[in-house]
C-alpha cells in the first residue's frame, strides 16, 4: 500500500484551447484537472535487479454546489486513476515502504467521491468515498518526496488492516472538522475498515475498480488536533497577492516565529487482532498514536514563501498485535535558492520503521526497515516539473538476519493541466 498525494496546487499548462471555457465553467462553480506522474526507477540489490516504468494519469472535478444549484455551503469532489505500468516493489522482495507514491496495481479506478457541508464559517461535514491520507498524519514538507512512506507512513501500511483506506483505496465514511480558532482546528473520521473483502489477500485485486463502497465491516476510526502558528496571510481573489506574515496564532515556546504546523493523532480499529508472536492470542480492537511537525526554519527576503523547510514524523503502536510498533521519518527541502531557476527544490529525507518485539520473537529474522531518499525538483515551465531521485534502503522488508539492502534511482516527470 502507497502513500497518496493531494491533487497538485503548482500552476497548471490552462493556457490551452480549453482556457475560456475552463474559465466559464469556473465562474458556473465547476473546476476540474488533469495530472499525469510517469517515472522510471531501476534498482541494484534486493530480490533482483532491474528497471521499471509506471505512470498515473488522474481526472478530478470540484463543484460548488451554492453557484450551481443554490445549495449553501454544499461542495462536490471526485477523482479517479489510470495506472499502467509495474512498480520496483517486487523487485526489492516486498518493503514496508514502498518506493514510489503511485506505485499500485495496473488499474483503472474511482478514488474519492464525496459532498461536504460547511455550517458557518468553522464547521464541516464530509461524507462519500474517503481516504484518510488526504487529511490525517500529512505534512506538506513531506509532500514532496516520492517514497511513498513520507505520504502513508509505512507503520500504518503494515498495521492497518489490508494497508488501510489510502491510495489506491478509498471507503465509505464521514469526516468532521471544526475550526475551534483561527490557528487551531479538530477533526475526525470513522471509515469502513476493509477497503475490500476482508477475506481477500490483495485488496486491490479484489476492489480493482475501487467500487465496492463496502459499508459492513469493522469501523477504522481517526482523530487529529492541528495547530497552524505564524501562518502567512494571502491576498484575496482580486489581487492574488502576498500579504506578510499574519500572526494570528504566536508559535509555541522555543520554536521560531516563521510559520509551522503542529499535529496530534489517534487511531482505532475495532475488529479482532491476532497476536503477532504467533501465540494466537486474539484482541478485540487495535489502536496507535502519532503525532508531526511542519516548520519553515529560513525564509528568503524577497520572497518570504521559499526558503528552508523541514518536517518530522513520529508514530506508536502496541507490540503485541502489531508488526511495526515505531516510525519516525523526517527531511529537509530547499526552495528558491537558485536565482535563476527560483521555482526549483531540492531535499533530503530519512525514515525509520521498527519491527515490533512481540513478531522478532515469532520471526528472528526481523529488525527494523530504513531509508534515505534525495531528490532535485526541475520546473521546466509551470505546470511540468521533472524530479530525479535516489533512494537507498537498508533491511528490505524488516529482514535484518539474510536480508539485503538496496539502492534505486529514477526520474519522475509530472504534468499538471
């Protein structure tokens, strides 16, 4: 299971033929995208070498309900994939982070389908097709790695019932939000528990099309404080401008004063877990902890919204009825430093997963899965970026006892439309 990545917010290649009428309908309350990820990757230890291609082309539409049919405060959204290709996963022997974020079985499918209704200005209730990495345990740092672990942390890949409800598999459920400050906002979640069949052995087989909207199983649960401080202000529609920085909410103690984000999460899962010492010991629910950190530690002075950035990740969870009981990943990226190429980034990430007491004693094999990825990000024109990346793993698959390590690079090409 892979770790999904929200729509891109960079600038789209809209200059097209379509530009009026994508204009038109903007103004009618409908917005839509087309984004296409393509990339390359070859590798050099694990199970065997070798070279992949995989690419994701991916279709989304938003609608405003209130400017199309007078419902107030009612939004739309749906977004589905093509994906071809075969990711480099097979080729490592099966890690628990899988290297690329839209690595998945070749597949054509519905992702998210939702409605939200806003009440006010600080409450919101979304409810459709969900998937819990769109919003929970995300930092926009890690954002722009292509380790999948950085998006849906491997702890909750290994876990989680069938890898949970993230890309490529989203559930029925319904969302929560409350805006409590300016600053400070509560949400929560309750999503079916199995993205398919509980039964099934590759969910993704099994839900190929990801239309089962499967509503009877056992609830997968989330909740998430967020404290946003020093955040800047932006210009409005009109003039689209940069503002400063808005003090709204001071940062905490002992943290700079430029902008940052802070979260705290929980998890529950209440259908039965079986022991992983292989006792066959049964629990009746399963649960863990996490919580982040997004900060901008330097920004440039003439453009307060590039400069450095750095973000980390921790997370828990039993050792008794878990595979991984410990994650921590973190990284540094680097924007605007090139004069002449200011929408260029570069950055450096670490991730560590923890293999759980309880499944060493049923498995001496095991230890802990790392990985370390660099990549440079290329705006060739906005809207088309060019990334080449490397990556190196130690222990693929947790196996530190006749495990190997590895090391792949590649190229993602990524086009926004």
């Amino acid at each position: 299971m892979t770790g999904c990545r929200k729509s891109p917010s960079r600038p789209a290649l809209n200059g097209g033929p379509d530009a009026s009428a994508r204009a038109a309908l903007a103004a009618k309350g409908i917005t839509y995208g087309i984004n296409y990820i393509g990339e390359t990757f070859t590798n050099s230890g694990g199970a065997k070498d070798g070279s992949i291609y995989q690419g994701r082309l991916e279709v989304f539409v938003d609608a405003d309900l209130e400017k199309l049919a007078g419902l107030k405060g009612l939004t739309f959204h749906a977004n589905g994939y093509q994906i071809h290709g075969k990711g480099l996963s097979d080729n490592l022997g099966g890690p628990l982070m899988a290297i690329s974020s839209i690595e998945a079985e070749a597949s054509t499918r519905l992702f998210e389908l939702w409605l939200e209704q806003k009440f006010g200005e600080r409450v919101s209730v979304r409810a459709g097709q969900l998937a819990v990495d769109s919003e929970f345990f995300t930092t926009e740092t890690g954002g722009a790695f292509i380790n999948s672990t950085f998006g849906w942390a491997g702890i909750w890949a290994a876990d989680v019932p069938q890898g949970g409800n993230a890309y490529p598999l989203a559930t029925p459920g319904a969302r929560v939000q409350v805006d409590l400050t300016d600053a400070l906002t509560f949400r929560a979640a309750i999503y079916n528990g199995s993205p398919a069949n509980p039964n099934c052995e590759d969910p993704q087989a099994c839900n190929d099309h990801g239309t089962d909207f499967r509503t009877q199983d056992d609830p997968f649960l989330v909740q998430e404080i967020e404290y946003k401080y020093n955040q800047a202000a932006k210009g409005g529609a009109k003039d689209g401008g940069y503002k400063g920085y808005k003090d709204f909410a001071p940062a905490p103690s002992g943290i700079t004063s430029l902008p940052g984000t802070i979260k705290f999460g929980s998890w529950q899962h209440t259908q039965e877990f079986e022991a992983v010492n292989g006792s066959g010991k049964l629990f009746d629910a399963n649960y863990g902890f996490y919580g982040s950190i997004d900060q901008q530690i330097y920004a440039l002075p003439d453009d307060p919204t590039k400069g450095v950035n750095v973000f980390a990740r921790l997370a828990g969870a039993p050792t008794d009825r878990n595979a991984v009981d410990f994650y921590f990943d973190g990284g540094v990226v680097f924007s605007g430093f090139i004069p002449s190429r200011p929408d260029d980034s570069f950055g450096a990430g670490f991730a560590y997963a923890s293999i759980s007491d309880d499944a060493i004693k049923a498995d001496s094999t095991l230890n802990y899965e790392s990985m370390a990825e660099i990549f440079y990000k290329a705006q060739i024109v906005p809207g088309l970026t060019i990334q080449p990346d490397l990556q190196y793993m130690w222990n693929v698959g947790g196996v530190e006892t006749g495990g190997e390590d590895a090391i792949y690079g590649g190229v993602r090409i990524s086009v926004a439309y």
